[in-house]
C-alpha cells in the first residue's frame, strides 16, 4: 500500500480524514474528538471543517502544522491546500 503524504492531497479536508484514518488502523478507538482534542480544537469545529461546512482559519491550520511538525515547505504547501 503505497503512503500518502501531505503533496498527494489537494485539499486539506482529505488529508485531515487520511491523517484520522491512518491513525486508527493502530488504534482502533480513535476518534474525531481525539484528533480535535490533538490538535487543541473543538470536535464540532472539525466535525464542521472535514464536512465542509466551515472552513479552516489561518489560526487552527497553523496549530494544525505544529501539531503535526510540518516542515518549512510542508506548512506552505498545507496553507495552500
């Protein structure tokens, strides 16, 4: 199974929900709540986000980058997303 990186996607919507479900092929009790929860917001907010119901601030993708230890270029490329 090949790896999906943050270049193969081309909207942060899909990376987010490919991040939430590669992490519950180990944990199994994963959940939205526990990714809002690791990356300091709200699950209504995520909920509402990966749904396309709101979009993502400048605020929460940056803690999203951080959170996740985006390089330099990955932060760019994700703020373009």
């Amino acid at each position: 199974m090949a790896k999906n990186t943050l270049y193969s996607f081309d909207n942060y919507r899909d990376f987010l929900s490919a991040e939430i479900s590669k992490i519950k092929l180990t944990r199994k009790n994963f959940s939205i709540r526990a990714m809002a929860k690791h990356l300091n917001m709200g699950s209504t907010t995520l909920i509402e986000v990966l749904g396309g119901k709101k979009n993502l601030s400048l605020d929460l993708a940056y803690r999203i980058r951080k959170k996740l230890k985006f390089s330099q270029e990955e932060t760019q490329y994700f703020l373009q997303l």
